[in-house]
C-alpha cells in the first residue's frame, strides 16, 4: 500500500514539548476546578444532582421525570456560594430525598457517565464528607478524562501534515479555548464525549492516510461507542467515521476493475463495522427511547410554542448575526454559566483570522484540499446540526439563544487538522513558519491567563478587574481546602507553563522540528523514502513517489528560506 507519507517517529524533544504542553494543559485544568465555585460551571448543577440521584440509590428516570434534589437548589443560589463552614455533608445535602418540581434535564441521556461519577463517589464514601469535597472530586475525575486531549490533537495534525512543529503548536491552540478549559473542569457529560470525539478523529485519520489494520478500524468504531454511551452528541462522530473509511487510500484505486470492486467491498464492510460496534453497543438505549417516546434523544421539558404577531415572521439577517455572536463566543469562550464573554476583539480576530485561512486554502492547490474536505465532514456535521436545531428554536420560540459552541469540541481535533493543512500550504518560508508557531506560542497563554482573570473577576469582583479585600476574602471563604492548594496549583503553572514556553521557543526555530519523514515500517504502512522541506541538493536526486500516492505538495518542494 502506498499512501501519505508518515512523519518520523517523535524525537526525544518532541515528546518532551507534547508533555510540557500537556502538563501545562491539565495543570490549567486543575487550577481552574479549585478556582471555580462549585456548581457554578454549565450545567454543572444539574450533573451533580444527577449524580447525587443515583448514589442514593434512586432508579435513573424516563426522560422528563427527573426532578432536582432540594438541598442541591438551597446550595445553588443565585448570589455567592454560602462560605465552606455553612457546607454540609453529601447526606445532608440529599436530606429526606425531597424534590423540587424543577426539572432535571440529565434524563434525556444515558446515565453512564452518572453512574462512573457515582461509583467513584461511593467508593471513597461520599455520604459523611463535605458536599464541595465530593464535587471537586468529581471535577478532578474531569481533568484526568480530558487530559489526553494535547496528545490527540498532536497526533492527528502529526498524521496528516508530517509536521512535528505544526502539532505540537495545534495542541498549543487548546490553550487559547478557555470554554474547553471551563467545560473540562467541571461536572460535565460533554468530558468524555470530547475525549472520544478527538479519539475517533485522530483513528479516522490513521485510516484515512493508509492504516488498513481491522484493529484501527475496530479501535475508531470503540471510540463512537464511547460517545454515544454518554449521550446523543456521540452520534455526531459517525459521518466523519464512516467517509474516512470510505475515503481511505489503498492499493486498489490503481489497480484492475475486478480488484477496485474488491476494494470497494472492503471499505464497504469496515464501515459497516464502524456503524455496528456503537450500534451493537449502545444502540438499543436510542432504540428503547424512540420506541417509548418518538424520539431518539426526547426533550425533557414540555413543548411550549409561541406565535409569530401578525406580519412578522423570521429573520434570516438577525439569526445569521446572532448565530456568530452566541457560536464564536460560546466556542472560545463564555465563562460562568454562559454569562461572561471574552473580550469580542479576542473572540473576532481569531474566528475571522480561522476562517479566512480555511477559505483561502480551499482555493489553493498548495493545500491537501482532499483531506481538508475529507476532515471537515465532522465540524460540518456539527454546524448543520447546530443550525437545524437553532433555527427550529426561533421559528418556534421567536428567540434566539444561542450556546452550543460545545458541540464542536468533540470535534477539537478535526477543526485543528483542518487549520494545521491550511496553514501549512499557504505558508512555504520556513522563517514565516516559525514566527506564526512562535506567535501561538505566546498568545495562547496569554489568553488563558487572561481567562481565569475573568474568572476571578466574575466569581468574586462583580465582574470588576481588580482583586479588592473582599474579592479576597470571598475568594478564601469560596476554596473547598483553603488557600495552600490554590498557591500550589498556581505555582506550578507558572513554572511548568514557563518553562513550556521557553522550551518550545527554541525548539520552534530547529530546522529539524518541521523535517518530514518516513516512520519506520509497521503493520500498516510500508517502508518509504525519507523527504524534508529541503530542496534536493546537487549530488542528490529526489525520489518518485509510487504512482498510487498523492503528488508532494508544491510547499514540500521548495527550499527553506
């Protein structure tokens, strides 16, 4: 089989700059799961009680039917948390089990992720322990299922641009997403979803460019099962699946007729096989929900429609503008309960910076266009579901309210592939090149930084930028375990994040962090020639690729400058 060429296996250094950049990554997390109030992320409240609801022993409900402990409301007030000494235990939280007759949207998923938090909860025995204990655990069990994030994005970009130094910067952007950082550092049902979401892209793109092994194939259908055990955003990974399969390279596209058959009979099964390990796995759950209730994922609360005055109707103009409001800002960053925006400069610049490159490399030949295409099926997924559901809302609602930029974090890893191509064929000077690495480098913790700011500021400042004595002290009075763990934490971000950056900045500017070379054969991929951005010198001649390959891109030939 001859298809992309593969990037030489990572060097002593890059591994160390994916690790400093991964620690750094889930050192933010931490940082900001003891910062953060409890029950104060989105969602967050409704996770937990969830959660309490099956560790007290409480049967999961049909969809619509789960309704908020009691205790969970009194704790969640709209002010500041009552200060840690007013904090009780997890039963005394739960109390007599009494409910509230405000629903509980949870019940519309699966309660797998309910029941891993409420298992752990349960063997570290919740029920004496102080209730933003338990929940910090919880947050902390979080941080650990995202924290392979940095290391899938790595190795997605790795495998479709052969570009050390374009990896580790697009895992360096996940710093810059501060919404990824909040969600992942909280009680969330989207955590794991995200994680497998990255999971599925980096295996789709190890089919896409060549891995013909069953296991691969196996291993991508797991991971959609994984997110469609959580819930129904899981589902938003099948189509990518499923054209990477499709779409794959293999020896039989410039084979005979007979065997291009045979070929496309074997796509045909390992993408039927991609369908079958979620469906087999987790598709009687949607199944049962659709029997029971005409729907796969049923809404939990009652339909409540109100009616367009007469000669008004919907506005394409007005839901375009405020689907880019609520989309770029809930993507990069609404903090809080969707409440505390981003500067819309930083938000602006780098949606329309992103976009613009994506659209300037769809003109250009310079750029793998195939596997921008090929990739993008999974955001584009995303965007249509998102509108449908939007625009459905307006019509039906005459409101807009838009929030799901969560909804594109499963697919993290393909959004950054896509930009990482871009970027790649529209930038050829090596010089160039390093200075944009170099610029990700310095920005995206600048913004994450500047991101717990807001925090702080939101959490206890009345969304003032200051830190006043009684920011403070609300601040002491907030932290489950008092100050010492918070100057840990911050500590060693400061240290491991700027010894990072430091580190990554001479890395960046090596000839060697952008080589592009052959890995050494596996089961999967044959041995090829090694290539680099180096043009060939004049006692060597460049090596052909074999006809069934894709011709090197123009950027692979030019010499650096």
């Amino acid at each position: 089989m001859s298809g992309l060429p593969h990037a030489a296996r990572p060097t002593r250094a890059e591994v160390l700059a994916i690790a400093g950049i991964t620690a750094t990554f889930v050192l933010l997390l931490a940082t900001w799961a003891y910062l953060d109030p409890p029950l104060r992320g989105p969602d967050e409240a409704a996770n937990v009680d969830a959660v309490l609801h099956l560790l007290a022993g409480r049967p999961w409900p049909a969809t619509g039917h789960l309704h908020f402990f009691q205790g969970v409301l009194a704790q969640d007030v709209a002010a500041q948390l009552p200060p840690v000494a007013q904090r009780g235990s997890v039963a005394a939280l739960v109390g007599d089990g009494s409910e509230n007759a405000l629903q509980n949207p949870m019940s519309q998923h699966p309660p797998t992720f309910f029941l891993v938090q409420a298992a752990i909860a349960l063997a570290l025995d919740a029920g004496p322990r102080r209730w933003d204990h338990v929940v910090l655990v919880m947050r902390l069990v979080d941080v650990l299922a995202m924290a392979p994030l940095p290391v899938l994005v790595w190795a997605s970009v790795r495998r479709v641009t052969r570009s050390p130094r374009l990896a580790v910067a697009a895992a360096t952007v996940l710093l810059a997403v501060p919404q990824v950082a909040q969600l992942g550092s909280t009680v969330s049902v989207w955590v794991p979803v995200i994680t497998a979401g990255a999971l599925a892209t980096w295996l789709g793109l190890r089919v896409l460019t060549g891995d013909r092994s069953w296991l691969t194939v196996l291993a991508l259908g797991g991971a959609v099962a994984v997110g469609t055990a959580v819930m129904a955003g899981g589902f938003l990974a099948v189509p990518f699946a499923v054209v990477a399969v499709l779409a794959a390279r293999h020896d039989t596209e410039s084979a005979a007729p007979v065997s291009s058959r045979r070929g496309l009979v074997v796509r045909v099964c390992r993408a039927l096989v991609v369908l079958a390990v979620p469906a087999v796995t987790t598709g009687w759950w949607y199944a049962r929900q659709f029997l029971r209730t005409g729907s796969p994922q049923p809404d939990p609360y009652a339909p409540v429609h109100e009616h367009w005055a007469a000669g008004e109707g919907p506005d394409v103009v007005q839901f375009v503008g405020a689907f880019w409001n609520g989309m770029s800002d809930s993507f990069l960053g609404l903090l809080g309960r969707y409440q505390w925006p981003l500067s819309p400069v930083v938000v602006d610049t780098a949606t329309v910076v992103a976009l613009t490159a994506l659209v300037w490399a769809a003109t250009s030949r310079r750029v793998d266009r195939r596997t921008m295409l090929l990739v993008a099926a999974f955001p584009v997924t995303v965007l249509v579901v998102v509108v449908a559901r939007d625009w459905a809302s307006y019509v039906g609602h005459v409101g807009i309210t838009v929030v799901q930029g969560r909804f594109l974090f499963p697919a993290m890893a393909a959004l950054l592939a896509m930009l990482a191509l871009a970027w790649q064929g529209l930038v050829v000077r090596h010089t160039v090149r390093v200075r944009l690495t170099r610029a990700v480098l310095l920005v995206a913790p600048l913004i994450a930084v500047g991101a717990l700011g807001l925090l702080y500021s939101g959490s206890f400042e009345g969304l003032v930028f200051r830190v006043s004595a009684a920011g403070r002290q609300a601040l002491w009075t907030s932290l489950p375990s008092g100050r010492g763990p918070l100057v840990a934490l911050v500590g060693l971000l400061a240290v491991v994040g700027l010894a990072t950056v430091v580190a990554l900045w001479r890395w960046f500017g090596r000839p060697g962090a952008d080589a592009t070379a052959h890995a050494t054969p596996d089961e999967t991929t044959p041995t090829a020639h090694a290539t680099s951005e180096s043009a060939p010198t004049a006692h060597t001649t460049p090596e052909l690729a074999p006809p069934s390959a894709p011709a090197r891109l123009p950027a692979d030939r030019r010499p650096p400058h």
